[in-house]
C-alpha cells in the first residue's frame, strides 16, 4: 500500500522580485506512513507551513516531486488538487479561516455539500454529529464570530473531519487557544488518530503537545533536522472506550450514507469514479471491521 504522504527532493523558493529569494524549503525527503500521527516544530519562519501547504497541494514545491497516497500530485492542474484535497485531506488553519457569514452548522456542512454525495438531510445530520463530537452540539447556529477561539478553532477542526480524509493537516491548532482547550483539541486528533487511523501531521511550537505523538520532525532554516526531543511532563490522554465508540458509529454512518449516495448518483458516463469510489469504501469498511474487532478482542 502507498504511504499516504512522500515528499522527494521538495525545495520551495519564493522570488520576491529585484532578486531577491527566500529559500523556505531545501531539498526535502520525507515519508509520513498510514496512521502515523507526527509533530512537526521549528522555529519562526522555517518553513513548517510552506511544508504544510505543500503536503495538502494549497501551494506547489519550486521543484522535486509530492505524492499523495501514491498519486503525484506535484504537476496537478487546480481542478484535480481541489478534488484530492477535499476526498484525502482535512486541513486546520492556525487561524481556522471558517467563513464568516455562515453558522458552525453551515461551515461544517460545506466540504460536504461540494462532494454531492450525500443528501441535504444526510450532510445536516453528519455536521451535527460532528459538532458534538468537538463538544459544540449548543453552537450549531453561532457564527465564528459569537463564538470564542477555541471553540472557532473545534468548529474548523469538525469541518476538516466532514469528508473523512485520510490524512489530517493542522497547523498550530492550539496557537490560537488556552492550555485547556488546547489540550482538548490534541485529544481529539489522537482519538482520531488512534480510533480511526488516520493520519496526522500537525504544527506546533509546545514541546509537550509534540511529545504526545510518537514522531516528531525538527525543522531548521527549511530542512528536517534530527534532534533529540526535551524532557517536559505531558497529562495523560487516555481515550475513553465510549469516545471510541462513537467515534466508530460516526464513520460508520457515515461509509453507509456515502456508499447509499454513490448507488443513487450512479450513471453509466460516471462509471470509473464509480468504481473508484466503491473500492475505497470497501477498503475503509475492511479497516473499520478490523478496528472493532481489535477492539473487542482488548475488551474481552
Ligand atoms: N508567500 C511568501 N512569499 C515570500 N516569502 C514567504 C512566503 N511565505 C513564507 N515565506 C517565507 O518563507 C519562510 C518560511 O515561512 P513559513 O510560513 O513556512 O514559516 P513557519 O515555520 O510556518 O513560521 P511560523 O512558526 O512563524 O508560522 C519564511 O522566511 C517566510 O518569510
Ligand atoms: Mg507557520
């Protein structure tokens, strides 16, 4: 199986004109495995959101090649990296750009509506259950703008989740929040994380938010450094059984409105995605079944 993120040889040079150039990327290699949850820290202005932005295809590498989930992404035309990032990718802005005229409910409910897979009942009820699983079920009709940071930034992580993406991207999710809140969104992504597996890459300057992942990347002046991580304490993140549970009953209510969506908008002209789209599911079913299964085997 492709990993879901492979970055070679990836330089980023910005040309400011009047010869001037900043070299945000040099030469990166870099293989990111399903299921891996990996921080990435750095100082100021060395290149995590370049690489960041590179990896979710919101901005192209000078030169060397991206590959996501096994399909080069590096020469795409706009159309089809819009469509690669709304199926495989939920990214979390620093500053969680959520769309200011719209409510929570409505942010949420917009990657989905662009995919056209599922009904108006089914993206409502899906944005719903998403919303309460950051723990915002009493904000569905606030817009960003009644609502604090943190739970502006639970909203953008809630949107980020709607199409399932494979590969989840944030960068400085708890920049922006207390340590509290800041917190309760790392334990989200590691519930995620460890629940549905799903890969996450995510940005961040507190050394005991990176040592809760089992990989952490050093960058410095554009390259991947290796360091050794400091010693700091980190609160226990134990995922409650129920947390999983309904993680689970989420995704898996989720693979049967799309699989139900994929059947009712089937046509003879679209039959290629089709059948893409219908191995996929399949292969996200498989990795349910064995999740559940795993964790009943923990259970009993
Ligand atoms: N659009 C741009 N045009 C020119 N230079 C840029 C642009 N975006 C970033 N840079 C430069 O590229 C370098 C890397 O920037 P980047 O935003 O990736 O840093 P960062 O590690 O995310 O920093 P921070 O921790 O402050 O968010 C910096 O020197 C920055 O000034
Ligand atoms: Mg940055």
């Amino acid at each position: 199986m492709s990993d879901p993120v492979e970055l070679r040889n990836v330089t980023k040079t910005y040309d400011l004109g009047g010869g001037i150039k900043v070299d945000a990327l040099k030469s990166i290699n870099l293989t990111i495995k399903q299921g891996e949850l990996v921080s990435i820290m750095g100082p100021s202005g060395c290149g995590k959101t370049t690489l960041l932005n590179i990896i979710s295809g919101l901005d192209n590498p000078t030169d060397g090649c991206v590959i996501i989930d096994g399909i080069d992404i590096t020469h795409m035309g706009e159309g089809d990296l819009a469509h690669i990032r709304r199926e495989k990718i939920g990214f979390v802005f620093q500053f969680f750009n959520l769309v200011p005229l719209l409510t929570a409910l409505e942010n949420v409910q917009l990657p989905m509506v662009f995919t056209g897979r599922l009904s108006d009942t089914e993206i409502k009820e899906r944005a719903i259950e998403l919303l309460r699983l950051v723990g915002l079920g009493h904000r569905l009709h606030h817009r960003p703008t009644q609502m604090s940071g943190g739970e502006q930034q639970r909203v953008a992580i809630a949107r980020a989740l709607a199409n399932e993406p494979s590969i989840i991207v944030a960068d400085e999710p708890t920049g922006n929040v207390d340590q509290e809140t800041g917190w309760k969104i790392i334990r989200l992504i590691k519930g995620l994380n460890e629940t549905l597996e799903q890969t996450c890459i995510i940005v961040t300057h507190d050394p005991a938010i990176a040592q809760t992942s089992k990989k952490i990347l050093y960058m410095i002046d554009g390259k991947i450094a290796s360091e050794p991580p400091r010693l700091v304490t980190t609160p226990s993140l134990g995922i409650p059984m129920e947390e999983r549970r309904q993680l689970l009953l989420a995704e898996l209510g989720w693979l049967k409105s799309s699989i139900e969506g994929l059947e009712r908008t089937r046509t003879e002209s679209s039959r290629e995605a089709y059948t893409q789209a219908k191995v996929l599911y399949a292969r996200r079913l498989e990795r349910l079944e064995r999740i559940v299964q795993e964790l009943q085997e923990k259970r009993g």
